[in-house]
C-alpha cells in the first residue's frame, strides 16, 4: 500500500447536499472513457461539520454490466482485480458471463495492463474500469479485443451536488469543482465550502498550522 491521501472539507454550505471526490482526464485512459463519481458523502451544513476522505493510489480493474455507458448511469462492480506479485496484466473474458482471467506480468511494471478477448460480444453490456485505492475511477464500454493500458498520473477534484458514489459523470458538466493539488511531500489538505458555495484555497496541516500560531500571537 502507497501513501495516504486525504482531504478534509468543513461544510459552511447554505443547503445540505454530496461531497464527491472525482478524477477528470478518463480518456487518457481510453477514448471513449467516461469518469466516476470515485467517493462521495452526503452532509449537513454547521459552524461545526467536517467530513474526510483518504485514499491511496493503489491501481487495479474492475467490469461492470451496466447496458451503454453514458452519464447518469451507476458503475457497480461485479468483480475487481487488484495487481500482486509484479502482475499488473488482467484479461476480461466471457464465458457465459464476465470474468477476470490470465493474470500475468505487463511489459512495464510502472503500467497497467488490461486486455479483451475476441469472446467479448459485439455488442457488449459490460464495461470495464480501473480501480484506484479499491474504487472505480474511469470506465469504458468493454469490446472485443480491445487492449487498454494505464499509467498513473492522478488529479484529483472535489464537487458539492447529488453524485452518488459510482455514478457515471460528464465532468464537462459539474459546475465549481476544486482542484485538489498535493505539493511533494504532502498528502493531507483542509479546504472549506463556504455558505455562497465558494471553496477556500486548500492547506495543508503544515500550512494550517502556521495560520494558527500566527493568529494566537497577535
């Protein structure tokens, strides 16, 4: 397991509604690839509420029958394949049904390798995605003999609205969305949604610290 991410958002919202951590570039995995509410949580506004979410960046598959993928829809897996022992090579088949088979050793250990045999049907149901810290991120419709590679290289943003974990997102579409940017070294930040729905700039525990010894010693 890698390093912990979090974030920690205070609520100061005028209305009740979801926090939703998402990724935004799911074509750089595949070109019809469609992003994933990746973790969401319902809250209620106070002077007091705070909400955390953590992750890793821990990368494995998944496949889901979902019908056509488009936004609005829920991914919600039938079967993930988490990469161990330098095996970061799965195969999608069909056998009278979807499964994982041939793990194996990719070419390059840095990458993740997800291959679709020739037993996939045309017109498939199923779409496959690929799991970070455990839940889906991206998703594709899966076809036959199709070969997707994925290299790493997060951002990371959260959103308020009605996502629920898993939901299929146009995220040309969501609306005030905060980019989360951890500096090197850093993997803790605190932002703040405020009561007209803007976002205060995120900090870091360091940076939020050094914010408070200044103000107690004024």
């Amino acid at each position: 397991m890698g390093n912990i991410y979090s974030v920690t958002i205070n609520n100061r919202s005028s209305h009740s509604d979801y926090f939703m951590v998402f990724q935004n570039d799911p074509t750089a995995w595949a070109p019809n690839a469609m992003a994933l509410a990746w973790f969401s949580k319902y809250s209620n506004p106070s002077p007091t509420a705070e909400l955390t979410f953590e992750w890793t960046v821990d990368v494995g598959f998944s496949w889901a029958e979902t019908g056509d993928l488009q936004p609005g829809i829920r991914f919600a897996a039938s079967e993930k394949y988490i990469p161990q022992g330098g095996k970061n090579k799965i195969t999608l088949d069909y056998n009278k049904g979807y499964l994982f088979t041939d793990e194996a050793q990719g070419p390059d250990k840095d990458r993740f390798y997800l291959a679709q045999s020739p037993d996939i049907p045309l017109k498939s149901q199923a779409s496959v995605g690929v799991t970070m810290s455990g839940s889906t991120v991206f998703a594709a419709q899966a076809r036959p003999n199709g070969n997707l590679t994925f290299s790493p290289h997060p951002r990371y943003f959260i959103a308020y609205g009605n996502y629920q974990k898993g939901e299929v997102i146009d995220v040309n579409s969501i609306n005030n969305a905060l980019e989360l940017t951890y500096p090197t070294g850093v993997y803790s930040l605190t932002t703040t949604l405020n009561a007209n729905d803007t976002w205060v700039k995120p900090d870091s525990l360091v940076e939020a610290n050094d914010k408070r010894l200044r103000l107690t010693s004024r």
